[in-house]
C-alpha cells in the first residue's frame, strides 16, 4: 500500500509542474518514460528476484520511490525532471515483481487468484489513497512538501520490508553475473498469450493516467486526483471478488467479461461532455480493470515454472510497461493539448481493448481454473 501511495501520489500533478518548467509539449513522456526504465529492469528483477532473494528486490524498488520523490524539488529544470522520470521507473520494474513471486511462495495454488486480490486491494488503496492525497497536500502546503511526502511512504515501506523472512529456498549472494541477462531471461514463452492481453489493456492505462488530469480539468474537475481516486475506490472493490471468481471458474471467462467493460468504459469516457459522465466512465474502467489485472497475474503465474516464478511474472510486469509505455506516449502525441482530441485518445483505446475481447472469445480454452 506504502509503495504504491509513494509514487502514485505525485502523478496528477505531474502534467501542470512539467508545464510550469517549461516543457508542456512533452507530456506524453511524463509516463513514458517511467515506464520505459520499468519495461527494461523487468528481465533483472525478475532474474535476481529467482536468485539474490524476492526481499532484496522489493527493497530496491521502494529505495528507488525514496530517493526520487526526494530530488523532484530539487532537479527543477526539464531535463532534470525527465532524467528522473527515468530513474524513478526502477521503482515499478522490482518491487511488484518481487511482491508477486514472494506471494506464489507463500499460498497454495487454488488459492492464488484470491491471493493476488488481496496484495492487488492493498496496492489499489494505496494507488487510491495517493492522488488524493497527494493531490490535497499539493493544494494546501505546495508540490515540495507533497514530493517529501511521497518519499515519506517510500521510507516507511523499506522500514517494513526489512521485517520480512525471505522465501526464496536456495538464495545466493548478489554478484555481477545475478544481473547478467541472457536471451531466455528476458521473455517467458509460456505466458505469451496472458501478455498480449495486458499490453492491449495497459495501453488504455496509460492514456488514462496521460491525458485524463487535463479532461478532468476541461469539465471542471479541480482536484486533478480526484479521478484517480474514483478509478483506484472502484477497483478496490472488486480485486477480492475477482481473485477467487477466477479460481472458481477459471481465468478465461473472468478475462472475457472484465476486458468487454474496460471497452465500455473508454467509450463512455471518450463521450463525456460532464464531470459526472466523466466519473461514472472512470469509475467503470477502475471496476473493470481491477478484474483484470489479478486476473492475469494469476494466469501468468499458473504458466510460469516453478523455478522460474520470477520470469514468468517478470514477463508479464514488460507486458504491462510496454503497454502503457506506448499508450502514453501515443495519447500524449494524439491528445497534443487540444481539448477536441480527448475522443479520439480513447476510441482507439477502446479498439484495442475489443480486440482482446474478441481474441479471449474466439480462440478455444479451458474453462477451468489452470492450476
């Protein structure tokens, strides 16, 4: 939950303090290149996390949300925010990874989809809790005290960390070969078909956290995380049920019903012409998507080998960067600051999300459970 407020609670406002340091065109990299650094580590994380240990991994992630949120008030110029941007991207790129390896550990597989349901609410709350958070403290005390409070929940969550027994059964010590990467590290074949679900979702999840501060703002929505808390507060409601209806009836059936809302969903944004058909389409996508993505980890997870828990996982985090890697970028350069291209930025995230959805419904599965 701490990790996850860490980072998350900067990201509203993001857009205007990169317009107030001159760099409004550029929008679109503010999530980008997060991503990028994160998509790139994944094939490391996922490496040491099956070697050094799934603590050390998560540790480094929540020390890299620590250190960044701290130098945004200091690194003021464009350049310095987007090197940042990089950096803080190793954040994502370990520490879900480890958190989900370290889960598989830990709970029988009939269990697991309800089990990343719950490590999914507690992120989700946190990602919840953050933007509005963030978004209140920026408000009332200005943008440094809310980067120093980000780095705050970065600092608590490394405290509790090092609380923590490692799973991890023949761990080694770190050395220059644990980073090494070979070409089998970087991308589990077994997993394939759960990443070409989640690149197709996540690249409407990174439109949303590009353009949907300045829709908001278009239809008179003043808190810029207000939109955020009602995506995150709709997914926290259903990753629980989510998790175990996957368990029950198999990650197949649950994919296929949530990915069609997520199509919904960005129709019904991409239409708003009020704050309030603005936040029920919000809603709807957080709904949906908090159906998905335990979903899928779950899924990846059933595929994955036992002694390469970490790839798989890993595998299916690229996926998910690369996705919404491409969706930011894209939306930024679609959106171009122009009120009447919010339409377009999320028609065609709705195209790709239906894609899925008719792939999910055409090709032949299993409808039980994988495990």
């Amino acid at each position: 939950m701490l990790f996850f407020a860490s980072f998350s609670m900067i990201i509203p406002e993001l857009p205007s303090y990169l317009t107030r340091l001159g760099g409004a065109e550029h929008k679109g990299l503010i999530i980008a290149l997060f991503t990028v650094t994160a998509m790139i580590s994944r094939p490391f994380s996922g490496k040491l996390s099956d070697t050094i240990g799934r603590v050390p991994v998560m540790m480094f992630g929540a020390g890299v949300c620590f250190l960044c949120s701290l130098m945004y008030p200091i690194l003021t110029t464009v350049a310095g925010f987007f090197m940042l941007r990089l950096v803080h991207g190793f954040s994502t790129g370990f520490t879900p990874t480890g958190q989900t390896t370290y889960l598989s550990d830990i709970i029988p597989p009939e269990k697991r989809g309800e089990a990343v349901g719950i490590l999914g609410t507690a992120g989700t709350f946190g990602m919840a809790l953050g933007p509005a958070v963030g978004g209140t403290i920026a408000n009332i005390y200005g943008l440094s005290f809310m980067f120093y409070s980000s780095s705050f929940c970065g600092l608590v969550s490394i405290l509790m960390l090092t609380r923590m027994k490692e799973t991890l059964k023949e761990k080694r010590k770190f050395s220059v070969s644990a980073i090494r990467v070979s070409r089998k590290d970087l991308f589990e074949p077994k997993v394939l078909v759960p990443c070409l679900m989640m690149v197709l979702i996540a690249y409407a999840y990174g439109a949303i956290f590009t353009v949907i501060p300045d829709f908001g703002s278009f239809l008179g929505i003043e808190n810029k995380g207000l939109l955020f808390a009602f995506i995150t507060v709709a997914s926290l409601v259903v990753r629980l049920l989510a998790g175990k209806a996957s368990d029950l009836y198999g990650r197949v059936p649950v994919l296929r019903i949530s990915i069609f809302f997520i199509t919904v969903s960005l129709i019904i944004i991409g239409f708003a012409t009020t704050s309030a058909m603005l936040i029920v389409g919000a809603s709807l996508y957080g709904f949906s998507h908090g159906s998905t993505s335990p979903t899928l980890l779950a899924w990846a997870t059933d595929l994955s080998d036992a002694e390469h828990k970490g790839r798989g996982i890993g595998s299916l985090y690229i996926s998910m960067e690369f996705g919404i890697g491409i969706g930011a970028f894209a939306s930024g350069l679609l959106y171009g600051n122009q009120n009447s291209n919010f339409l377009l930025v999320f028609l065609i995230s709705a195209i790709l999300s239906f894609i899925g959805f008719i792939y999910l419904v055409l090709k032949p599965f299993k409808h039980k459970a994988i495990y």
